[in-house]
C-alpha cells in the first residue's frame, strides 16, 4: 500500500490481519497493528531502489535511509553496509539486500 510516511514509498499490510504492517523496532522487522503514531507510520515504510547487487530492488527503511531490508541468520533487519551490529556485516551485504520482487500469493 501507499507509505504511511511517505507516500512516494510503501508500507506492507498483512492480508490475514488487516491494519498489521511489517515496521522495524530494535532494527528487527516484523508484523504489529498500527498504532496510528507518527514513529509507527516511519517505522513502517519503506522505499525500493535499484537493487544494490546491480540487479532486483533493494528495501531501503524511510526512517533510517542508510538501512535496507536484509535477511541475516533467518531473521530479516534493516541493516547497513558494516554498521555495529553482526547483522550489519559487509560478507555478502548487497545479495542480502537485494530481493528480485516478484506477484504475490495472496
């Protein structure tokens, strides 16, 4: 759907719980039902761009623009190239950021 905070990107309802999107806290993403503040919408939108691999559309968080999506150890974070965090690690960084966005199953 259209970004709750920004309306150039985009926030991702669940289908089987509606008002719930997936948002970040602690830089870990998951699904919470909106609580209609202002750090929520943030939290909860994201902005695709080219791939960072050259190829696909990377997640890049609209709250903390230096962090994209990136599944680590089964888990998926917002995460940056070499930041502090083990998830931020730079093996590997831009395939694991890189997604090839395809039609949903819903």
């Amino acid at each position: 759907v259209t970004g709750l905070g920004n309306s150039a990107c985009f926030s991702f309802e669940s289908v089987d719980t509606s008002g719930s999107y997936i948002r970040h806290s602690g830089f870990e993403l998951y699904l919470a039902t909106n609580d209609g503040t202002q750090l929520f919408h943030e939290d909860a939108t994201f902005c695709p761009i080219s791939g960072l691999s050259g190829t696909g559309s990377s997640l890049r968080s609209w709250s903390y623009p230096t962090r994209y999506w990136r599944h680590y150890n089964d888990i998926l974070y917002i995460a940056s190239n070499g930041g502090v965090h083990t998830f931020d690690a730079t093996t590997v960084f831009v395939n694991d950021v890189t997604f090839l966005i395809e039609s949903s199953l819903a």
